[in-house]
C-alpha cells in the first residue's frame, strides 16, 4: 500500500507537470463578485448565531476570519464546550479544495455549510430550527425575496448563500504571487532556495495548484507512520475502504503562517516542526536546519492579504424566534 | 426605604428637569476619533480571543458588535461554557455610564475592561498571560511604541486602548435623535405618544440622559418586588450596605430593541413584557395595552447607527505566545 501511495504521489508530480509547463502552484487571482447581496446575506448568515442550540456559536466562531479563518486551536470547540473531533481547517481559499473537511465527505462548500449547524458537537442545532430561525426575522426574509425572488427559507438557499460568501473569501497578492508573476524581488533568496526544496524534494506531488493543496487525497504517513492519539480515520469513514484510512484530503498551504496549529490532529504548533514532520513521514527525507528555514521562509510568503470583511449588523429576533437554549440538555 | 427611594426618584424628575429645560433625553452626536491608531489596536484587542485562556472567548463573544453589543443570553457563556451571573450590558454608548457592570464595580471602561479576562467563570486568563500575550506578538509591539512611545505593554496599557475603542461605540442619528433635533416626521405617532407616557408617568426618572439611562443607580422593585431567581445582590456586592441591596445601576434604553434579553437576570425576552413589568415594580402602573404598545414604539426609535466595524485582522502568534487551554483544567 506504501508503495502504491508513492506511485500516487510520483505520478501526480508528473502529471501536474505537465499540466502546468511553468510551475506547479498557480497565482491566485482576486474574486469578482458578480451577485453582491447574496454575499452580503450569507455574511450575516455566516455570523449569525442564533444558526447554533446555543445562540453562541456562529460559523465565524472556528472558522475566525480575524486568525487566518480557524480558530487557531488543536480542536474546536463545539456545543457545551464539546471537544472537536478534528482541527478546523480553514475557510480561506476553500472553494479551491477538491471537496470539503478533512476526509472530503461534502462535495463542496454548501454541501459542508449545513454540516457543523446539525452536529451535536458542533453547533448543536436542527436544520429545521436554522430555517425557523432565518424565518422569524423580516430582516432575513426580505433579502431572500430579493435575492431568490420569494420568501421560500430553506437550508439549501441558507447554505447557498453562505456558500456565496465563502467564495469570496481568497487571499491573493502573497508575495509569492508576486514572484510568480515576475517580480523577482517579491520574496527573499532565502524564499526562492526553499521554494526550489519543495519542488524539486516532492513537496509539490501533493501541495500545488493555486491553493498549494487542496487537489486530492493522500495517505498521512505514507513513508513512516504518522503518529498520533486523533482517532480519525480519514477517507476510511467516507469510503468504507481499509485502504483509505489515514488518508486525509491535503490541505492548502496558504495562509500557513496563520492557520496553525498544524495537521488534522492539531498538534504541530511550529512551522519549522510540521515541515521536518512532512518531509520526514511522506518524503523520507531529513532536511537540514538551513533547507528547514528556507522552506519555512518560502511558506511564509504565501500569506495573501487577508479578506476585508465589515462585520454585519444583523436583525434583532422576533416573538417567532427560538430561544437561544446554551445551558439546556 | 422604598419611601426614600421614591423621592430620591422624584428628586431625579425635578433636578433633570431643571437641567435640561427642554427634555430629559439628549441627542447623542457621532464620536470625533482624535486617536485612531489607539482605536485601532483596541479593536483588535476587542476582537483578540487570545486574552482568554480558552483561546476561543474575546470581548466580542458576549458583548457582538453585531447584535447590538450583547450576546443575546439571559447570562453568558464563559470558560469551558460556565454560566455567568448576570445579563452582559451592552458595550454600545457604554461611556455614557456613570460607572461600569450592573452594579457600578468598576469606575470606566478601562477599569471594566480588565474585568472579564481575568475571571475565571468569563475568559479564565491572568492579566500577567494576557500581557505575555500580547508582548509575544511583533505585529501588537509595533503598535505599542508608535501610539505610546515605547514597547512597554502591561495591563494598564491593553486596557487603555480597548476603552479608547469602546469609546466609539456610540450609535447617533436614531430617529428620536432626529426628532429631539427637530424633524417631526422622523417618528410616528405612536411613538411620540409613547414618549409623552415615557415622560409624564415617571420612566424618565431614571432613564435620562443622552444613553436614556445610566446615569445613576436605582432599586429593582421599587414599589413592588421584582421576583426572580437570580442571586446578584446589586451595588451591595460593592457597599456592603443592606439598603443597596438589588440597586443596580439604570441601564441604556439606547438600541433597547437589539439587547434584548431584559434586566439583570435576562428573564424577559419581549419589549412590552419588559414596560409592563417596569411600569408595574417600579412606578406601581398599570399601562393599557395600548398605551404599552405606544411606549414600545417610542422605545424601538431609539435604535441608532451601529458602528461600522472592519473586521481586524490580528497578528500571527510566535513561539513565545502562551498556547490556548480550552480543555485544561
């Protein structure tokens, strides 16, 4: 299984090769938003609140668009303060990923939107009081008539507008970008020397495209075992397959300085220390401390600016509202 | 008692009366912001859930900036989802307060602010861990000297710019500020009929001022016992004195639409419950449902511009930021 995982990986080098004559990550470009109110309506949605039992948890709560679009912690922090199962991946540059959560059992982003609203350790709510909840507020209901044309609340409008919203959330302009885009001064020579490791090291079998991840699946562990206490299973809980446990989607690499704390368990807080980890478990390679930092200072230049977001106001709760229920059973 | 502080209440008409010879309730001007780099770090501070222990609970969790400055609890979730004592008063306006907290335990917004981080049933941290924190951090150390000369950051300083940002939560140019400003069709009848109740039948005693409230303390139950299951004692938790016991400090009717739930225990979610429950303990009224209705017409005219908020975005931690325990005991 090692070997056939290796094969993946070789062989995705090779074909991303060729896709891409030039190089393998991909400069990414700002979003046009071309329907600007159902953004602005799946904003407010993903800050809402009252979308969790406990009128306390908004998407923003562990996808925090002030830290990177996660909550920076090994696991979030759900419902009655439930524990997570896995670290949350972030929301920015997400639309670029293949599908969506580590084990990409949600096709895509508002796919995944309706899943952590009905988790009973996330945010603890019903898909059903979600839309009662939308509905209850003349401040929701007149934009869906706006945006969709009638009043109809459902969770798949609630889900395609914060989907909408999540699109927009890209971070281009990384001084990497600028490199590639020809400015030679754009990032340091430390930078380009571990831009030169990670490609030619096989980084880039897995990291590339314009979110430097986010294009398949790859095994964790596929060298040397990964260890760790995380119980999750990977693609095995989606597929079923003995061969797919441990085999996570591999995230993006943008935005890396600001989404630790690294890896689906959480528990790498050093860049320096998740890429020895990396190269080591998936590449069987020891990397010098000086090849560690120039890897290092070229991943640090893939932070993009960040979104510029205007926190929402949003409508005040009506008669028809549901209770908040945050100390409940 | 309840006869001393009856008069003491209708001392309050007579001397407000003689020092706003127009009306008791004061327009709010927008603020002038004469230090914007202090304003800007303390709405990073603001929005830093870094000063919990958590990693997870920032200022902004209980008092949102996009619901009206409170989190919409009875009480509010605080580390590993502890219950809190009290409703969290609004941030909004708060500067117009004669003191902070329900019952008036810290003298201003910097006082305030170093309240909840070092709580341990709120965000559970030390006030040392917050300063390491925050002295961890290149990109707060920055801010630091340019605003105030130099990179010493203690508690003292965190505060002072998290006030600076409080101070700027002022809500102008509701409709009634527009209708004290002279515009008689900024508000309907009902409301202006609603503001004659308001006024000739005691609530402006106590609700006065430009925050229509706040600016001084008073009994709950006044003339008749407020019932509820909440334990707080009010300004006897600072006194001492028997006779302060259940005086709280008279909160904002400023945005009284957008915080709900009402009073110190949260226990009522709808306006006119609210009035017919204050015209009633308090004044010993009973207001027909018409006349309850006026009032709460008034009441929703007081809801003014919410600030304008641009998400900050906050620095990356370093090796030598305390790392997050949400789940540590």
């Amino acid at each position: 299984m090692k070997y056939q995982a290796l094969m993946l990986a070789l062989s995705a080098i090779i074909g991303n090769q060729v896709a891409n004559a030039a190089e393998p990550i991909e400069i990414i470009q700002p979003v046009k938003i071309t329907d600007p109110d159902k953004v602005e309506l799946g904003k407010m949605l993903y800050f809402e609140p009252r979308l969790s039992k406990s009128g306390f948890i908004s998407c923003n709560s562990c996808h925090n668009l002030s830290t990177g679009g996660v909550d920076a912690l090994s696991t979030s922090i759900g419902d009655r303060w439930q524990q997570g199962p896995i670290n949350a991946p972030t929301v920015l540059n997400a639309d670029f990923m293949l599908a969506q959560f580590w084990d990409g059992r949600a096709k895509d982003l508002q796919e995944q939107a309706g899943g952590p609203i009905a988790n009973p350790k996330e945010m603890g709510f019903t898909h059903q009081l979600a839309v009662t909840t939308v509905a209850s507020m003349p401040g929701y209901r007149e934009r869906f008539v706006k945006i969709y044309g009638n009043d109809k609340i459902d969770i798949t409008r609630i889900t395609d507008a914060i989907a909408a919203f999540e699109k927009t959330l890209v971070t281009p302009n990384s001084p990497f970008d600028k490199y590639l885009a020809g400015d030679q001064q754009a990032i340091s020579t430390d930078a380009k020397a571990g831009y030169n490791i990670f490609k030619n090291r096989g980084c880039v079998a897995c990291h590339n495209g314009p979110a430097v991840g986010g294009t398949m699946y790859m095994k964790m562990g596929l060298i040397k075992p990964f260890h760790t206490n995380n119980p999750a299973e990977g693609r095995k809980a989606v597929t079923g397959k003995e061969a797919d446990k441990m085999v996570f989607k591999v995230p993006t690499l943008r935005n890396i300085e600001l989404t630790y704390p690294y890896f689906h368990d959480g528990s790498v807080w050093s860049l320096a220390e998740a890429v020895n980890t990396m190269s080591n478990v998936q590449l069987g390679q020891q990397f010098t401390p000086e090849e560690t930092a120039q890897v290092v200072a070229f991943l640090k230049t893939l932070t993009g600016d960040q979104p510029h977001i205007t926190l929402p106001i949003l409508p005040p709760s009506t008669a028809e509202t549901p209770k908040p229920q945050p100390f409940e059973q």
